[in-house]
C-alpha cells in the first residue's frame, strides 16, 4: 500500500515511522522546510516539499498513492484559514482527479464542539466552535466530508489535547503560568486529551478498517482541569494551585467528550487513563 502523510510533524512522523518500520508501508512524507528532508528520509521512502495551496504539487504526490494522512499543524505567523481552509480548498480538486486513492485520514480537533457547557459530547453533537480557529477547522471538516464518495472514503479524528514522549508542552504550561498561582473558577471543567501512541494506534486502526466519517480520538480520563493540574504539580514537584470560584471564567471550549463510538468499532485504547 502506498501512503502520503502530509505534515510530518509530531504526529506525523510518529505515525510515518509505525508505518513504515512495523507495517512495511510504502510511505511518502511531505515537509515545507527543506531542510527537514534528511531526518524525513529516515523514516519513508521519499520526502517531497510541497504545501498546501500547491496543486501540481499535491497533484504529483498523491499519484498512485492509496491513503493520504493531512496532519497538518499551524505555523507561527500563517492563520488558519491559510493552513487549513486554504489546504482543504487546494486538496479537494486533487482528490476528485485522483483515480487510485481511497481514503483521506484528516486530523481535526475537539475544539470545534465549542460551547457545550461541560456536558458529554459524541459524535453526533452539534459542533458550536466559538473562536475563530475552531470555526476554520469545522469548516475545514465540513468540506472534507463533503468530499467523500462511493470510491473515497473521508475518515475525520476530532483530537484531544496531544501528549507523550517527547511532548512537554502541558509540564512547560504548568509551571511557566500555573503553578502556585490562585485561579479563576472551582476547576470543575472538562478536558479531553489522548496519548500519542493512541494517534498512532487510532489512525493505523482507520486504515485497516477504511473507516468513514467523524470519530472522537480522547482518552476515557476526562479529567477535570483541577484533577489534571493538582497531578502534574504533584508529579513534577511544582507548587499547588488554589481556586477562587467567586471568579467566573469564560472558555470558549466546554465539553467533555466521549470515544464510545470508536471503541464500538473495536479499537483498544493503548492509554485509556492519562498517564504522566
Ligand atoms: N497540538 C495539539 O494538542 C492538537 C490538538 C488537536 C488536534 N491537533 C491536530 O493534530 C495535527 C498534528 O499536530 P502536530 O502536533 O503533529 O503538528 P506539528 O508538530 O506542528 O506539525 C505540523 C506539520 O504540518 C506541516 N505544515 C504546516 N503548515 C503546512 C501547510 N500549509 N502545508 C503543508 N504542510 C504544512 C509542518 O511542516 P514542516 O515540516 O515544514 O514544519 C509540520 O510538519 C494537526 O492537524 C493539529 O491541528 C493538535
């Protein structure tokens, strides 16, 4: 089988790596930064510098290839519309010319759900993004699932917040910003996060059974946010925090969100508790 990952970043090369080093896949990986091509080389068969608003260069890439991966994140100082809405709007026309492709693997967020004032959120919820990012990347779904037909499956990952080895940002958040401060709120909220390994899992998971449609790839923790931080102070010996709920805080993102609907699919969960 031959795969393009398109971004390999931190999930994309953990997953080009899977691929190529366990599952012996033919896997093309793309990069805007040419001078990431020989740390791509080691982990696929060829390494192509193409970005998103490129036709003849996304029309090249995906000849012959059987599955696309888009794991594209956001660089400093391009919008999201850019990144996104942009890559979606190039990709689509290259998609419906492709002859040999079958499934798209696209990663959103579970931002796009929005305000849902902390109540449990599927797949079958309304999405109610708040910001204007979110509102890109459920529009970004919208037109990939618009896109999909009899011969292209589209298969959508609303991801968690991503942790794991080699991903520190949620230690570096805590204790540059958090820990020992006093913050607004009881801290009762929701968050929704996922291992990278389940990424990896999840998405090879998608491939085998060529699933279609929308699947939610967070943990089963959905721990609240006091839970979550009281643990990561404690574990990396930061000081605690304390709340003041006489403070309100306003999020623009308030759902706790299920992965029933992939575990009914039979996918294992290699990191069901958050782990730190
Ligand atoms: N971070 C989170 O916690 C989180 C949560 C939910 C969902 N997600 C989603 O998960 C996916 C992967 O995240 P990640 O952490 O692996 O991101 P990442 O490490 O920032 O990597 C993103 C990759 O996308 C490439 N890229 C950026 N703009 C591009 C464009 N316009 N055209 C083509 N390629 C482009 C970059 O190429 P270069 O090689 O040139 O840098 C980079 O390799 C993203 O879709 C993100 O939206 C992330």
């Amino acid at each position: 089988m031959n795969i393009a990952i398109i971004g390999c970043g931190y999930v994309g090369y953990a997953v080009a790596q899977h691929w190529q080093n366990k599952m012996s896949l033919m896997v093309t990986a793309t990069t805007t930064t040419p001078e990431r091509i020989p740390e791509l080389q080691a982990i696929s068969q060829k390494v192509i510098v193409v970005r998103g608003n490129n036709t003849e260069g996304l029309k090249s890439l995906l000849k012959d290839q059987d599955v696309v991966l888009l794991s594209i994140g956001r660089k400093r100082n391009v919008s999201y519309k850019e990144t996104y809405l942009k890559t979606a709007e190039t990709l689509i026309p290259v998609l419906q010319q492709n002859s040999t492709l079958k499934q798209l693997i696209y990663l959103s967020s579970f931002s796009v759900y929005g305000y849902q004032n902390d109540n449990l959120v599927d797949e079958e919820t309304q999405p109610n993004p708040i910001s204007d990012n979110s509102k890109v990347l459920r529009q970004t779904e919208e037109l990939f699932l618009s896109a999909s037909n009899e011969k292209l499956k589209v298969c959508i990952f609303r991801l968690g917040g991503i942790y794991g080895a080699g991903r520190r940002e949620l230690v570096k958040i805590v204790s540059r910003y958090i820990a020992g401060k006093t913050l607004p709120g009881n801290g009762q909220q929701a968050t929704n996060w996922i291992h990278i390994d389940d990424i990896v899992g999840g998405i090879e998971f998608a491939r085998q059974n060529r699933l279609q449609g929308v699947y939610n790839l967070v943990d089963d923790a959905n721990l609240t946010q006091r839970q979550l931080i009281e643990e990561v102070c404690k574990k990396h010996n930061l000081p605690p925090v304390t709340w003041d709920s006489s403070q309100s805080r306003k999020r623009d993102c308030n759902a706790k969100v299920t992965n029933q609907k992939i575990k009914d699919a039979g996918y294992k969960f290699l990191h069901p508790n958050m782990t730190f």
